[in-house]
C-alpha cells in the first residue's frame, strides 16, 4: 500500500508567540505592499508576556513610511485581536487584551524614493 503522508516539525495553536509573531509581521508587510508595491520589508518579531518586540527595516515610498508608523499599532492590536487574545465568550481571558500589548520598535524606516 503506498500512501503519502505529511509531516510537520512543528504545529501551534493560532495563539502561540510564534504564531502570533508571525502575524503581526504578516499584517504590516502587506501594509506596506498594499500601498507601496516595490517597498521592502525585513521584519523580526518576538513577544513575552504582554509586550511584542519588532525590528528590522522598511524600505517605501515616504507617505507609506509616515503610514506605517501611524498606523502600526492598531495594526499589531488587530492582529492580537484576531488571534483571540481578549475576553472569549465564556468569560476566560487569554491574555493580555489587545488593547494592553506593549509595542516595542527598533526600525530603520526608509524613504524609497519615487523614480
């Protein structure tokens, strides 16, 4: 009988930091394609507790530059939101609420000017 199996090396539930981490990289990299197609994004997240942790580098056009920066918090927020982090119907809280994340950033932001 041949049969083909998957294996994974690893498999979180959508609230894991790992997971979530990478969502919230997810979220602002198309944040910058959607508006900037040829902007460029190296981004590293980690979270703890109630604090996540972004770095690295965007590269668009300076109004999505400004943009970014507006709007990253409600960015990471949502993300955390839509992971279910908050009060879930039965009343348990899977924390900390999104609107009690910490953001921490370290980015080089930079104007990719138009040619």
């Amino acid at each position: 009988m041949n049969t083909k199996r998957i294996e994974v090396a690893e498999h979180v539930l959508p609230g894991h930091p790992d997971k979530l981490c990478d969502a919230a990289v997810d979220t602002i990299v198309d944040f910058v394609q959607n508006r900037d197609p040829l902007g460029q994004c190296g981004l590293e997240a980690s979270c703890i507790f109630d604090t996540i942790h972004l770095t690295g580098r965007i590269a668009a056009k300076e109004h999505v530059v400004e943009q970014v920066e507006e709007q990253l918090e409600i960015l990471v927020r949502k993300t955390y939101d839509r992971a279910g982090y908050g009060v879930d119907p039965s009343g348990y809280l899977w924390g900390p609420h999104p609107e009690d994340i910490k953001i921490s950033t370290n980015f080089c932001l930079v104007d990719r000017k138009s040619t």
